[in-house]
C-alpha cells in the first residue's frame, strides 16, 4: 500500500482503475485513525474493487480557537491500520496541495449547518463541505463512507451531494463504542484518566434519552431535560448542546413526529465530545 501526497498521482492511479472497469470508494478522515474509521474502511472493501483513505486535516473547517494546530497525528500506525484494513492507497497531500495561496471559492450548507454544532462551530461545516467537494472530485469515487457519529456532518454531506448533483453514494456507518460505550474519537486521546472516566456520561445521558423515546415520550424538552440532567452529574463535564432534531434536516423539533436525531456536545474539561442516536 501506498502513501500518495499529490492530486496528479492520485488521478492517475484512479483513470487506471477506471479504464480497467473497477469501483471504487472513498474513506475521507483526518488520521489519527481508531476502531471506528476502520469499520468504514473495512466496509468500503466489501463494497468496492479498490478504496482510497484520505487523511488530510483541513484547516479550513478549525475556527480561530479550535484545535488546529495540536490535532494528534500517527501517520505509521495511520498506515497499518489502513493497510490492516485493505485500502489500496492514503491519499495524504499537504495543505499548499489541497489550497492555492489565494484559494477563494467554498460550499455553503445553508440551514442544515446552522443548528448542533454548526451553532458552536459556524465555519466548520462549510470547511467540510469544501473540502469533501474536493475529495470527490479527486477521487471521483462511486461510494463515499461516514461514520454516523458526526450524524450532523453525515447528514449535510448527503444534502451537498443531492443539491448538487454530485455522482456518488454517500453511506453512513454506525457509531463505533469503547467497552464502556464511549464513542470512539481522534479526540478521546486528549483526555486525562480522570477524564476519560467522566467521559462516559455522554453514552450514559443519552442512553436514558433513547429509554424514554422507546417508552413513548415524543416531547422534545422532557428528553433534552433527563438528558441534560444526567450530564450535569459529572463535574468535569460542561455542556455545550443537547438538542433533539429532525433527521436527516436537522431543524430543531419541539415533538417527535418524524425521524429525529437525539444529539448532545459536551466539553469533558477543554476536550468537546459529541455523541447521538437517531430515533427508529
Ligand atoms: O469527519 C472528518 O474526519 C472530517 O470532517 C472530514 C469528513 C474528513 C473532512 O475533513
């Protein structure tokens, strides 16, 4: 397996693939890999002939105090990991590849992008779709793979997708869980044991939320309350949202008459972890 850092090699290898009849898809991340990319990639093999893993963090989707400049980096067990996997190659170009100096044109989710975290976030999802814009037009795939943690990004990527014609399938994977139902992220690393053990509250919170959804209760408020409440518990945790929206438009959703997602980001001392479910 290869590591390619240019655009123009890329295009090459796929027109290659292309002119021999193959598929091929798409695992967009930003390294720092775990269990749960390796889900996406694993399933990317089942579904296609040849599957590219891009590993790019891009720095327009970090707004002015984000974590940028500190975000965790392994590219040499990236690669195992990959490679355990069956990917075919990583895709892993330097920011001056992906943007030119005077770079100026970016994709604009519109109202899908305004509540959950693009609320807290309000460059962040443009970046996204920009740069998986470009992504796509790279790689060209047939099939483009996202975990359903960041359920909000999943949901905007298949929107940008639609609304512009894009020719791709875009495929949400479930959420992948530590033993004691964190959900795995790059950005788990950053916590402190302490830490780490107050994390759990996200999965406990809102596993409460799905017990009262699956028992009936269609109020919005009465599930952001229990869920909520039980996430004030911990000390360490500061809450940032818990917001019930419909799914996959997420507009904020007083009753829960459609599908919705149950959605909570919560800062476990300066790190922010989000976690969702989405109701049946
Ligand atoms: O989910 C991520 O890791 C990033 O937002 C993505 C989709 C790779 C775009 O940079």
């Amino acid at each position: 397996m290869k590591v390619i850092n240019t655009i123009e090699e890329t295009r090459s290898i796929i027109s290659r693939w292309r002119s021999e009849g193959l598929s091929v898809g798409l695992v967009p991340t930003m390294g720092f890999l775990h269990d749960g990319h390796k889900s996406l990639i694993s399933r990317a093999v089942k579904e296609n002939d040849r599957v590219v893993v891009s590993i790019f963090v891009n720095p327009i989707q970090f707004g002015k105090n984000e974590d940028l400049s500190v975000y965790p980096k392994d590219m040499e067990k990236d690669f195992e990991l990959c490679k355990s996997a069956g990917a075919d190659f990583i895709f892993n170009p330097e920011s001056e590849e992906m943007y030119y100096s005077d770079f100026s044109t970016f994709v604009d989710a519109g109202d899908v992008a305004k509540e959950l975290c693009g609320k807290s976030r309000p460059v962040h999802f443009r970046g996204v779709c920009t740069v998986v814009t470009k992504l796509l037009n790279i790689v060209k795939p047939d099939r483009v793979y996202f975990g359903q943690k960041d359920a909000q990004q999943l949901a905007i990527v298949k929107r940008m997708v639609r609304d512009l014609s894009v020719d791709v399938e875009v495929i949400g994977c479930p959420i992948i869980r530590e033993e004691d139902g964190l959900a795995k992220s790059s950005r788990n690393v950053y916590l402190s044991p302490d830490e780490r053990k107050a994390a759990v509250i996200l999965n406990k919170a809102l596993s409460r939320g799905k017990e009262l959804v699956d028992g009936g209760e269609k109020r919005s408020s009465k599930i952001i309350r229990a869920v909520s409440d039980i996430i004030s518990t911990e000390k360490l945790a500061r809450i940032d949202y818990v917001d019930v929206v419909s799914f996959p438009q997420i507009q904020h959703i007083e009753t829960i008459n459609c599908q919705a997602l149950v959605a909570v980001a919560v800062y476990i001392g300066k790190t922010r972890l989000i976690d969702n479910f989405i109701t049946e």
